[in-house]
C-alpha cells in the first residue's frame, strides 16, 4: 500500500507528459476489444473453440472493458479541455 502514492504521482507526470492522447488512445482501445469480448461471449464472433465462445461471464467482461474504455475517453477529454483554459 505504501507505493500506491507514488504510482498514481507517475501516473499522473506520465498523463502531463502525454497529454490527453495518452489517455484517450488506450480508452479506444479498451472500447474496441470490450465489444469484440461482448461479440465473442454471444457467440456472434471468433472459433468456436475458443473458451469465450457463448460464454456469459465474457459477455460482462466485455461490457465492463468497455465502460472502463469510455471513463478513460471522458478523461481524456476533460484533461484537453482544461488544458485549453
């Protein structure tokens, strides 16, 4: 617990650092393979062997993915937009 300070400081030098792309390009990332797992757990997607094929568990994490992909993106944006006041 005690590096938990010092990860969110580098996290945040790095966000400085990177702007807002460097937030925003991972939160599209995160979007894209949320819907692709949320594909593949109905089914409507990938091999069929493959163990997230129909499977419902994939089906919220795909979700979740992606939600956590839309709070990076939100992020982002308001980080942009406090950079231009």
């Amino acid at each position: 617990m005690m590096f938990m300070g010092h990860r969110i400081f580098i996290l945040s030098k790095l966000i400085e650092f990177m702007g807002s792309l460097g937030v925003v390009i991972p939160g599209i990332i995160l979007v894209v393979f949320g819907i692709l797992f949320t594909f593949q757990g109905q089914g409507m997607v990938g091999p069929e062997s493959s163990f997230m094929y129909q499977n419902e568990e994939w089906v919220d994490y795909g979700m979740i993915i992606s939600m956590i992909g839309v709070i990076l993106i939100l992020i982002g944006y308001v980080i942009e937009k406090k950079r231009q006041i």
